[in-house]
C-alpha cells in the first residue's frame, strides 16, 4: 500500500487492487517507486492505440447503433479484463496507481496484444523482472576480434538506438556513409536519405516500420530520459515520416530476417541479419549480415575486392 501525507482517492475494486490508496499528488509511479514520470503518459498513450484497433465484434460484442469510440471502449476492457472501469480509466489516463503483472496480463490479453507489445507494457509499468538494460562505457578487444573474425561477413555493434559503436572492415566498405556521419546512426540516415537513395530494394515503408517498432519497444526502459527524449525529438523533426510512424505506437522484438539492400556499385544484395546480444556491454548488440544466395555474395566479394568502387555521391547508407 502506498500512502502519502496529502488527500489519497480510494482505487475501486477489481482484479486485487481493492482498496489501494494512491495519493492524489501523482508524486508515485505505478508500481510504488521512483520512475521516471514520463513512462505514465506513454503507457496512457500505448493502451489507447492498442484499444482503438479492436472491433466489438472481433472479441464478441454487438457494437450499438450510435457507436462513436473507435474500437473498444474503456468500459468494455475493463470488463474483458475483470477489473473495475474507473480503475481502468485511471490506467489509461497514466495516474500513478498500484499495477500488479496478474492484472496486466488480463489487460494484454484482452487488447489482444502480442509477445513484444505485452513486455513493452510491462516495462512501461515498471513491473520487476524487466529493468532496462545498463549502458555500455566501452567495447572490450575481445569484442573487435570477434567482429574481424566475421570478415567476409559485414557486421557491426549497435545500442538500443541504433548507434554504431564498433564494426568491421566488411561493414565499413558497404555502408560508408553511416560511417562517414559523426553521429554514426542508422536510424538517422534511414530516414534522412530521400526514397530514392533508400537502401531498401524491397519494402522500404515496412523495414523503417520495423525500425521503429524496434525502437519503441527500447524506448519503454528509457523513457525520460534527456538523451531518448532529444534523439526522438530531433528525428521527429528532421523526418515527418519517422514521426508518423512512431506516433503509430508499435511494437516488435528483433529477430533473424532478410533484407534486401541496395549498393549503386553492384546493385542488389539479399541478406539474413542476425542479431546477438553482447554479454560484457549490456545495452548492445552484435549485428551480422550474412549473403541468402550466390549473387548477394558475388556483389559482396565484388565490393570487397574494390573497396573505392562506389562513387561517393552515389553511397546508400545502411540499416
């Protein structure tokens, strides 16, 4: 129970958290303890997009005739996920008041929402179990070694934002330009970059999506904080297209899938990206592409034999 010198508001009953005292201050997180307050208005915001996806009739209601909420209404979550409808407002409105995982998972299941979109609300909460992941101070040799090892294979170590924080010389000789940029990041030049110099042969809309989903499901751990806060801002600004999406709410969590790149020297290359977290730099992770077929590699090794091939106002970036 958390309690506070000032007025607290009774939380109805519903789902074992009858009887909660909240303090009306809003000083408290949701789960009782210091956290940055920018994490309530997010979640508010999150549960909102996720409700307004889901038709009546897509989880057994008969919408009625003068219907206006888009999706589900407030009232009718709260009685999927058996918990009282004020409380479910106040969730929804970010208040700080006391979430259990028991009664957030009842809330996942009836939005309907998938394995990154549920821990992204958890981490959103602040519920235990998922704490942010610790910034890296700096990349041990071992590190580099294994990342030259890789060679002919490009890889690289990116942060949670997509900065670029080590790579190899395979990497360096594809994608120059992210490289070249002192910021060194993907994100940024993905957006940045007119469609036309994209480096996405095959569904540029839907990879930047998934960028973004990327992104965002980071962002749950680090929301509030001054650095997340101006990189997001500033790219916002820098790319209406990256504020779309972002402002979209989705989620994902990555995972091995195939890109299709394109260089200006060589043309089109296909390859698998495989993700790996760096265990002595939490926060970071290995990024490696490996070539699908016989003409991706071909191009590849064509690449790497010629390094200054491309010229340098025809490079596309890398993501």
């Amino acid at each position: 129970m958390v309690r506070s010198a000032g007025p607290a508001t009774r939380v109805p009953a519903g789902a074992g958290v009858a009887g909660t005292t909240v303090p009306a201050t809003g000083r408290r997180t949701l789960d009782g303890v210091p956290n940055p307050s920018r994490r309530r208005p997010e979640l508010a915001a999150f549960l909102r997009s996720r409700r307004a996806r889901i038709r009546p009739v897509d989880v057994g209601l008969v919408p009625g005739p003068s219907r206006r909420t888009p999706g589900l209404r407030r009232e009718e979550v709260a009685v999927l996920s058996g918990v009282g409808s004020t409380w479910y407002t106040w969730l929804e409105q970010g208040r700080p008041i006391n979430v259990s995982a028991e009664v957030l998972t009842a809330v996942a299941r009836s939005l309907r929402l998938d394995a990154a979109e549920q821990a992204y609300l958890h981490r959103l909460a602040g519920l235990p179990g998922v704490p942010p992941p610790a910034p890296a101070d700096r990349i041990g040799p071992e590190v580099q070694q294994v990342l030259d090892a890789l060679a002919p294979l490009p890889a690289c170590v990116l942060d949670a934002r997509f900065d670029v924080h080590a790579w190899n010389a395979p990497y360096a000789v594809l994608w120059r330009r992210t490289l070249a940029d002192p910021r060194r990041n993907v994100l940024r030049q993905c957006f940045t970059l007119p469609p036309c110099c994209s480096p996405f042969a095959v569904d540029r809309e839907a990879e930047l999506r998934q960028l973004v989903a990327l992104l965002r499901s980071e962002w749950a751990g680090h929301a509030g904080d001054p650095a997340w806060e101006e990189f997001v801002a500033d790219l916002g600004a820098a790319s209406p297209e990256f504020a779309e999406m972002w402002a979209a709410q989705d989620v994902a969590v990555a995972a091995t899938r195939v890109k299709h790149f394109r260089h200006a020297a060589v043309g089109d290359i296909a390859m698998s990206v495989t993700t790996f977290g760096v265990t002595e730099a939490p926060g970071l992770r290995m990024t490696v592409y490996t070539p699908v077929d016989d003409a991706s590699r071909g191009r590849v090794e064509q690449l790497l034999a010629d390094p200054a091939a491309p010229p340098a106002d025809h490079e596309h970036g890398s993501c």
